[in-house]
C-alpha cells in the first residue's frame, strides 16, 4: 500500500499545491488539512478547518485538526508554517511529524514577544524532523534545540517550466514583481521607483509586471493612478505556473525587496529564467545571488528603498550587456542548484526513513 502523507498548511498556496503533486508524483497517497481551501488535482481527501480570521484562532483549531487527522490516518504528517499548522500537528497525535518553516513564522512572528517564542520552541521540539529553505532559517531552528538538526530543503525549479528565452527578443526593459502584495514586500516601493525611473529616462521604454495578488490591489490601483504610469504598468494579479513563466519570458530584470525573507521561490524562478534580480539585502539572498555590486538593497525605508532601487534599474537600462550577462549566470546556479526535482526526491528519502524508523 502507498505511505500516506497528511499535509497540514494553505492549500490555496501554490507551494503547498507543488509539493502535493510532486509527491503524488513519486508514489504517495497524499491528504490536505487546511483552513484555507483550493482545489488540488490527484489528492485523496482534502479536510477543511472552520475559517482562520486572527492569529489565536489557530489555538482553538486543535480540535478539528485532531479529528481529521484520527479519520483520515495518515501514515506521516507534515505541517507547513510552524506557527500556525505546525502548531496543530505539535498538538495532534499522530507520528511522525515533519515540519517546515516557511520564513516569517520563525524570523518574525516570534521576534520580541516570550510567549510566542516559547510557543514555537515548544512545537518545533515536537517534530521528528524540520526543514527550512535557507542557512539562516536553519540557524534559527537549532536555536530552539529541537530533537534532530534540521534539514536544508528547498523549493526548488521546475526548470523545464521556467527556462530563459533569447534575449535579442526583449527590445524593451521588461520588470516583473512576483511577491505578494502585502506590506512585507514593498510593492508600493517598486511602483515608486518605476515612476522616477520614468521621470529621469523619458526616453527608456520600460514597463513594469505586478504579480502575486494581495489585500494591497486596490491602494496599489490608486498609486499607479496617481503617479500616472498606467501606461507603464500592468496588476496581472495571481497566475498559475504557465502564466507566470509567459511574463518572465518577456522581463530583463525581476525584483524583490521584502523586508524579511529566507529563500525566495520567486528569485529562484528568476533566475532560472536568465533575468538580472534585484532584492533586498538579507542572508538567503545573499547566498543565491552572489556579490554582484549594486544589487542587493539594503534599508527598511519605503522611500530610500525606491530611490536606490531605480538608480539600479536605470544603471541596467543602460548597460543591457551587463544585465544580460548576469541572466546567464543566475540561470547557470540554477542548472547546478535550483532542481525542484533534486530537492523533493530528498524529501522523499526523509519520508521513508522517518516511516522506517517508526516500523512502516
């Protein structure tokens, strides 16, 4: 019989969705509990949980989660998000746990508050085994002393999906954002600095795609409008993976500039498909994107941000080789490093070792 995976997280989340089908994809029987339901093609049953509005919600979903979880029985559980669904797997029965820290849940939420950190140390001591995207993220899980190391995994490329198309065919200085539109990643930054990269390159044709979607559309609506570049911009809001991998096909340069991050899928898609990135100054991206002067970004200043961001996209407007070759070299780390495939298949491996370890 097929090892049952029970994943715990956002099944309206594009990641959780890859990571269901990737591990259908190598033989397991897959479940989602979620509070936040979507259709995922090929999974079993998907358990959905009365509706999260605030933060303590999470603490009065114990129930439900335990409940689905004793029906449906599940060979392993594995939460995504310690804050929240790992929080429901800490206090749920079955084993073994996996759980994987997502970014924000560890370098964040706990930040400055006791309680919550102890809270989080509690449930990450509860998983058999944690996963993180970036050596940062590792670094704060082993703060927390849980009962095994935790695991560098990462997301990961498909990159037979996300591969770069000739250059020659962008005539134009193309930018696309993938982030969400919510206060972590700036977009109103990046909207800013296309507007002064505008107003001090009139003659550059540049143009600017919005991608991720958010509670933030509207306000970012009324910015465009008012800084007068609707011509320049355009709010596709959240596409699947074709969609998105057509607008990257058309872009020069990808940005992103959140204020908190660990390794970023939508830099990793970037660079698969040969663009120049631009982010903010933080250890994961650091990691993946090198040295190159000028374009890891530091400051938490919304203004000072898109200032020195459209200094650096004038900067590659102007030397097309330069942005070019550095498309080429973020697309070569990626042939090397970026596999989704490579990187699951380890998952895989993990989940056969924790099923033998626990006599399945």
């Amino acid at each position: 019989m097929k090892p049952h995976l029970c994943l715990l997280g956002d099944a309206n989340s594009v990641h959780v969705q890859r990571w269901a089908r990737e591990m259908l994809a190598r033989g397991l029987r897959v479940s989602v509990v979620t509070a936040r339901p979507a259709p995922i093609a090929g999974v079993g049953e998907q358990v959905v949980l009365p509706p999260v509005a605030r933060p303590s919600d999470w603490l009065w979903r114990v129930g439900a989660a335990q409940r689905a979880l004793d029906r449906l029985a599940p060979d392993i559980v594995h939460a995504h998000y310690i804050t929240s669904y790992g929080y429901l797997a800490a206090r749920c029965r079955q084993r073994p746990r996996v759980m994987t820290a997502w970014g924000s849940d560890l370098l964040v939420t706990p930040k400055g508050r006791p309680l919550m950190r102890a809270l989080t140390g509690w449930t990450l001591r509860r998983a058999d085994l944690v996963t993180g995207d970036s050596a940062d993220l590792l670094q704060e899980i082993a703060s927390y002393r849980p009962k095994a190391d935790p695991l560098l995994v990462h997301w990961g490329v498909e990159l037979a999906r996300f591969a770069p198309t000739p250059w020659a065919d962008k005539p134009r200085l193309e930018i696309v954002s993938l982030r969400n539109w919510e206060p972590n990643y700036r977009i109103a930054a990046i909207v800013q600095a296309l507007a002064e990269l505008r107003r001090r390159r009139p003659e550059a044709a540049v143009h600017l795609h919005l991608l991720g979607g958010g509670p933030l559309r509207e306000a970012l609506a009324q910015q465009v409008h008012a800084l007068g570049v609707e011509d320049a911009v355009t709010l596709h809001g959240r596409l699947d993976d074709a969609g998105m991998a057509a607008v990257l096909a058309r872009c020069k340069v990808s940005v992103s500039v959140p204020l908190s991050d660990a390794t970023s899928v939508s830099v990793l898609e970037s660079m698969a498909c040969g663009l120049a990135v631009v982010a903010s100054d933080l250890p994961a991206n650091r990691a993946w994107l090198g040295d190159e002067p000028g374009l890891l970004l530091a400051g938490e200043d919304d203004a000072a941000l898109a200032r020195a961001l459209a200094e650096t996209l004038e900067a590659l407007w102007h030397d097309d080789a330069r942005a070019e070759r550095i498309g080429q070299a973020n697309h070569a780390r990626m042939r090397a490093e970026g596999s989704r495939a490579a990187q699951m298949d380890l998952m895989a491996a993990q989940y056969q070792r924790l099923l033998a370890e626990a006599g399945r």
